[in-house]
C-alpha cells in the first residue's frame, strides 16, 4: 500500500488519460468522519460541492456504497444523477437501475426480531445504539463505557448466534459496530461490480479506470472488486499493510484534495 500522493506522476497520467472513470466512495469515515451518533455525520459543504461538480460531468460516473440505508443515503448526499447502494449494496438506485436483493427482503422480519430483543435487552446501557435499517441492523456501541462492552457484545451473540448457526442471518463488524445482515452472498464488492458491468455496455465505456475509497472491514470487498478492473483501491486512514487497497490518503480532509484533483484532470 503506497501513500497516494507520492505516486503523482502516475496518479495525473492515468486520470488524465482514462476514457471513463468510475469513482465509488463509502460515506462514513471516508466522506465524513465517524461521527459519535449516525445523524451527526453531516457532508460539509465543500465537500458536496465538489461531488456535484463531478457528477455533472461527462467521462465520469459517480457512486456512493454506503452500510446505511438507501433513502438515508440519499438524503445526506443529496445529488441527483448519481448511483447509490445502500445497506452493503443490498439496494442499488441511480440512472436507469432500481435494484432490490431478492432474497434480502424475507430477513426483514427477523431484522425487526433482533432489533426488538437488543433494544429490550440493553435499554439499561448508556451509549448503545440500536440500527434498524429495513434489510440490516447496526449495534453501535462507541458511545458505551469500556467496563461494560462485554455485557453489550454477550448480549448480542447470545441472540444472533443461534440464528447465525441455522443460516438465518449473517453476523459481521466494522469500527465500534455489530451488524446483522441477510444470509446472502453478497456485498459492497458485488454491488460494484453489477455497477461496472452494465455501464460497460455502452460502448464509450470500455476503457474504464474504476476508484473505490473506504475506510473499514466491509470495503475491502470493494477494493477487489476495483483491483479485478486494474482500478485503484484506496484505503481513507493510518497505513494498513493487511488491507485489498492499492493507496492510502490519511483523512477525510485529504479526500477533498483527491476529489479537487481528479475535477481539474477530467475538466
């Protein structure tokens, strides 16, 4: 893994150069900070504005693969013509694709089972935050006390686990969260490349560079899905010699510089 601005002379070369290029980028902790509480993670103003001004323009394809929920995604981004996946790429939406995992939509009532049980179970303990995301659910716990994280993450197996065990869900974790998902083959990575694919159809697409940025466990999938392209990975934190990504920037602020950069070499 390479710190991205030390390759500069290949990064401008290949921006330049590429017929189409395809940035994806997750939200949290990549487009903004990790915020204590989901809601507070707010897109500063320039940093939408520079997103807006690449998805206007042509040669480029813009997306957002979020862990959140589609129509919160949405509404936090708010940009219009662009692509979203929401809940790990569960549901996909953009220009002239509206996407729903099948088989996603039979967990939902499970979902609301295990989101009522931990709710009911760890109402006693400050800083829990309980997730329910229609297709997924999230246990936050960074806003919990360290004595009492292994009271939260017992309480959690205890009721995913059994239903891990039978196939009913899939049990996966990121920074500072648990999640529940459906117990499907499918992922950020898989919603890339469904995005990649049908954009190559057209012809004005073949020569692609695709880009992904994301800071956590669930985007390494999308870092193979990209490197699959020849694309770039790009990993948003501390150096990480285990992770799938190609480079790594050290911040969020860091990202607007990239975004600024990739606006100048594709105007």
């Amino acid at each position: 893994m390479q710190y991205l601005f030390n390759a500069q002379d290949l990064i401008y070369s290949r921006l330049k150069s590429i017929a189409h290029l395809f940035l994806f980028s997750d939200y949290d902790g990549t487009l903004v900070p990790i915020a204590a509480r989901p809601e507070l993670a707010v897109l500063p103003p320039r940093r939408r504005e520079l997103l807006q001004k690449l998805s206007r323009l042509s040669g480029l394809t813009l997306g957002i693969i979020s862990g959140r929920q589609l129509d919160e995604i949405k509404n936090l981004v708010q940009l219009e013509g662009i692509f979203y996946a929401g809940n790990h790429g569960l549901e996909l939406e953009g220009p002239g694709l509206s996407l729903l995992y099948p088989e996603a939509r039979a967990t939902k009532p499970i979902i609301d089972q295990v989101a009522s049980h931990l709710s009911e179970m760890l109402a006693s303990i400050k800083g829990v935050i309980v997730e329910n995301k229609g297709l997924t659910l999230s246990l936050h716990y960074r806003l919990v006390s360290e004595a009492q994280v292994g009271v939260v993450e017992e309480t959690f197996y205890h009721i995913t686990r059994p239903l891990e065990e039978v196939g009913k869900v899939k049990v996966t974790q990121g920074k500072k969260v648990w999640e529940v998902r459906p117990p499907v083959d499918w992922d950020k990575g898989k919603a890339i490349n469904l995005l990649l694919t049908q954009c190559q159809e057209h012809p004005e697409r073949k020569e692609i560079l695709p880009i992904y940025l994301g800071d956590d466990v669930t985007d390494e999938d999308g870092f193979r899905a990209v490197a699959e392209y020849g694309g770039w990975g790009i990993f948003v934190g501390a150096k990480k010699p285990a992770s799938q990504a190609s480079y790594f920037l050290l911040s969020c602020q860091e990202v607007d510089r990239l975004l600024a950069l990739v606006l100048l070499m594709r105007q």
